[in-house]
C-alpha cells in the first residue's frame, strides 16, 4: 500500500514530535510496515488508516502503530566492549564505593531484553556467591509494547544468542525442544520491564550508576538527543556512567566527561 505526501508528513511530525523518532526518509519503511497493520485493522488504504489513527487518538491504535515503527534489532553481549568495561572498571568500582549495596542501573531502549539479560549475566559472573549481599535489580524500559512482552518471556531464537560466549549460553540459558532458549529464572528476576517514552521527564527515587542507552539515539536529531543526554545526566549520580551505541555521538557541550569510544561519567 502507498502513502500520500499529505499523510506521510503529518505522520513524521507526530512521530517525531511524540517520540523523537525521525522517519522523514524512512517512507519505503513506513509503507512497509505499516500495510500489514491497516489490513489487519480492516483498512486497504493506508492514508485512511494513518489518519484515524492519529485523528482519533485512542490510546491501543496509537500504540500498535508504534510497535510497527520502531526499530528493535538487538542481541546478547552486543558491542562487548561495554560489557568487559562492566566486569573491569564499572563493577570494581561498585563494590568499592556503593555502601547500601544497591546498584541501579537503567537499560533505556531496552527492546526484547537482550541488553538488560546481557548485564544481569556479567553481574551474576562478577558477584557470585556475593550477589546476596546486593540489589542488582536492573530497570528495563521501552516503549515498544510487544518487544517488552518478548522481555518479559525472555525466550530466544538461537540466532540472538550468536556472540553470546558459549560459557554464558550454557550457564544462563536452559535450552527448549523447540531449539529456541529461554534465559534461567535467577537471571529473569533480576530485570523489571516498564514502557516509558525517552521524551517524557524521567521521574526516579535515587539516581542510577549506569544508564545504557544505546542505539537509539541514532533515530533522533540532534536537539532532541542532546536534550536527552542532558536530563540523563540530572539523574545520574556523581560518578556513575552513561554507556551509548558505539555508531553514536554525544555533543562535545555535555556535561558528562568523556571515558572511552560511547563510554561517558558524571
Ligand atoms: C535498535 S533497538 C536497541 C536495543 C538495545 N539497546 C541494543 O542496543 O541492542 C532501539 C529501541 O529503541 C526503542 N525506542 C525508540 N524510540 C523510543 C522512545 N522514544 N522511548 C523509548 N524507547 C524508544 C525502540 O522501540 C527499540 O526497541
């Protein structure tokens, strides 16, 4: 199905002005994804569709359209750069300063889960036996609904789990006889999934020691990410960090110090 101008643009602008996400060049993409959602609505045109979608506003056909539009590609122990920063410097320095024991860390573009999973495995690995004494529990959010029902399943097609090293696929997945993996209860406890919209105020009750955001800022402009980075760093706590996409950039004008390629601190 095709689009009209019209539509198309008064779609990018809501996207955009609603959840940062700039799909000005993305039309092949938006037909693409968005024709099988207007027929399943009962619709066969899709500028009829878009525009009772966002002339009526109701809150499940917005959300559908959405989960269609956004871009949730991920797999374990992506860019594992940042995950031998955790088990070397991030987590040492946890356990030498945090004194009431509770490490927050905030996955914020968590699509299905593997980034969260991912850290929660290099966490269990560090701690051990020492785990106990700690609140490891990691804040997962998206605002992709049915890629947080996927998190909270936390069952995996083999091919996600490709540069998971063989020791973490054997310790934290058990496999199915369906030849999918389902990552084991003491590392799925450990992640708590939320929707939350990266453009709205971030509202917490202590500030985290890490948020990883990572490759999604690639969908926003520029003021949009700047601006983004900047309410993360009001609620970082001083010293903690802020990991992005390694394909990211953070404007040199922001307050987080510079540690490593897509590694920032406080
Ligand atoms: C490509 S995935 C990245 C997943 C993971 N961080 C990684 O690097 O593998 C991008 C995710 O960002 C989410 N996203 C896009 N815009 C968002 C917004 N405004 N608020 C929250 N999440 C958003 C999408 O739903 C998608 O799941």
């Amino acid at each position: 199905m095709k689009i009209s101008d019209a539509v198309f643009y008064h779609l990018v602008d809501f996207i955009h002005d609603n959840y940062g996400i700039n799909l000005s060049k993305k039309r092949i993409l938006v037909e693409g994804r968005l024709s099988s959602a207007a027929s399943a609505a009962g619709y066969d045109d899709l500028d009829e569709y878009v525009e009772s979608v966002l002339l009526y506003d109701q809150q499940d056909a917005v959300t559908t359209m959405v989960n269609r539009l956004t871009t949730n590609h991920t797999f374990f122990m992506r860019e594992p750069d940042h995950f031998e920063f955790m088990k070397r410097v991030f987590l040492p320095y946890i356990e030498k300063n945090v004194r009431d024991h509770d490490l927050r860390i905030w996955s914020a573009a968590c699509s299905s889960g593997a980034e969260p999973y991912s850290m929660a495995m290099v966490i269990d690995e560090y701690f051990g036996e020492r785990k106990k004494e700690w609140d490891t529990t990691i804040l997962a959010t998206d605002i992709d609904t049915d890629a947080l029902r996927s998190g909270k399943r936390a069952v995996y097609t083999p091919d996600m789990l490709n540069t998971c090293p063989q020791n973490y696929v054997d310790e934290y997945f058990e496999p199915l006889p369906d030849g999918t993996y389902k990552v084991i209860d003491r590392i799925r406890d450990q992640v708590v999934f939320r929707r939350f919209n990266l453009m709205d105020k971030i509202t917490y009750k202590k500030p985290f020691d890490l948020i990883c955001c990572r490759n999604v800022m690639i969908y926003f402009d520029t003021e949009t990410k700047d601006a983004l980075v900047e309410r993360f760093y009001e609620c970082t706590k001083p010293g903690g960090f802020l990991f992005v996409g390694h394909a990211e950039n953070v404007s040199r004008s922001t307050r987080y110090n510079y540690v490593k390629p897509a590694v920032f601190r406080k």
